[in-house]
C-alpha cells in the first residue's frame, strides 16, 4: 500500500526532526567555511585591451571594409595568441627570474581572451594565485602579441594596446559568501532530505486509525508506551509501598 503525507505530517515530521535539520545545516555550514577559508587557493585576475585598427583610407567605403575585416581579424588573433609561437617567447621572458617556471602551457592555461560583438577592442585576461603574477602574464602577453603580430600576419601593423594591466588585490574566486550561503542551503536541504527518507521508512504503526480503517482490523486495545524513567520511579514506588505495608 502506498504511504501518502500530508501538510500536517510534513510540519509534523519537520518538527520531530529540527535536530537533525539543526546538525546538518552546522555541519555543512562549517564544511563550507573550513574548505572556503583555508583550503582553496584564492585566484586574482588582471586584464589588458588591444586595439585591432589600421591606418584608415579616406575613401568611406573603404573605411567600412577595413574596419569589418579589422573585426574578422580579431577571431584570428583570439586563437593566435595561446598558441606555442607566442606562449614560447612568454615564457621565456617569464622565466628569467629565479622564481616558479611556467610552461607555456601552464600560461596558456591562465589565459582568456574576449571581445564585445562587431568591436575591434579585444581584452586578454589572466588567472593567477598571485595578483602581480597575473598583471606580469597579461602585460608580457599583449607586448609579445603586438610585436610579434606583423610578423606572422604578413606584415599587418594593426594591434594597439591601450591599457596595460595593473594588479589587483581583490581575489576573484572563491566567492566567500556565496560558498557559506550554498553550504547553509545544502545542510538544510540534506537534514530534511533525511528526515523524510527515514520517516518514509519507518514501517512501524503509529496512529489506531490506520489498522481500523486503512487495514480493516478491529482494535482490541492500546498499550501505552511507558518511558523507562517512569518505570524505574513507579518500581521505586511500589518497593516503598511495600516495605511500608510489611512494617505496619
């Protein structure tokens, strides 16, 4: 037979269980933090935008054509740019100090590059544990683009940048306090999921109703549950009835 639950016993079960609730939301709350605070390593991000714009004709129909094919190029210089022929020299500019060595994979990896629809400004944006890490990978990348650019482009001279990177302190992943919000509503959500499973399956028979009515049976009786505090003070009881009755 099909066990069905109504809006009282939903608010029945949800009270029994506030505990349960209670302790999971804590938990996962604290998991939350614990992994959010001291676990993840926090990410800074730092962009710089290139201009994509050749020296323009006077002739306004060739203006418009060389600004349309300026747009194309972008999409080009976009896949261009986190290849070997530019992340090589990166790297190697990168990798003069005595500090970390990056691949030029592992640059690759820390770069993007977007642009808004029908602009010829395109951004390239790094990801780095380091903000001034982030700032040098995005800066060495554009001026290495810029000049290398002509060279594997037929001699086009079209790339510009105008803003460099500059560091920034703010970390940009993890987001804090939306990882302790998502923690304090997957708590909650994991007491009540438990609640419910575990109320679902508990098969025992807890109102007379459902033997007469559900079952059919008639009810000869109900036993009262008796708590073993009340036992032990009713033997208590009785034993000093007892000796009380013998001394008299």
């Amino acid at each position: 037979m099909e066990q069905t639950i109504n809006i009282e016993q939903i608010f029945s079960i949800l009270r029994k269980s506030r505990r349960l609730i209670l302790s999971s939301t804590v938990v996962c709350t604290l998991l939350a933090i614990i992994v959010t605070f001291f676990l993840i390593t926090p990410q800074y991000s730092a962009s710089t935008e290139l201009l994509v714009n050749r020296k323009q004709s006077t002739d306004v129909g060739a203006q418009l054509n060389q600004v349309q094919a300026d747009v194309q190029m972008i999409n080009t210089y976009k896949d261009l740019i986190t290849k070997p022929v530019i992340m090589d020299s990166v790297a190697s500019k990168m990798n003069k100090g005595d500090g970390h060595k990056l691949t030029a994979g592992e640059l690759a990896s820390m770069l993007s590059v977007a642009n808004n629809q029908n602009s010829q400004v395109f951004s390239i944006t790094a990801k780095s544990d380091n903000a001034y890490t982030a700032a040098d990978i995005v800066n060495t990348t554009a001026r290495t683009f810029q000049k290398k650019a002509p060279k594997i482009m037929s001699g086009t001279d079209n790339v510009s940048i105008i803003s460099e990177a500059k560091p920034n302190l703010t970390p940009v992943s993890p987001k804090k306090n939306m990882n302790v919000l998502i923690g304090l509503v997957l708590g909650v959500l994991l007491g009540v999921g438990i609640a419910f499973v575990r109320e679902l399956m508990d098969k025992t028979v807890k109102e007379e109703s459902f033997l007469t009515q559900e079952l059919g049976l008639t009810s000869l009786g109900i036993v009262n549950n008796i708590a073993d505090k009340d036992l032990i003070k009713k033997a208590i009881v009785n034993v000093s009835s007892s000796r009380l009755s013998r001394r008299g």
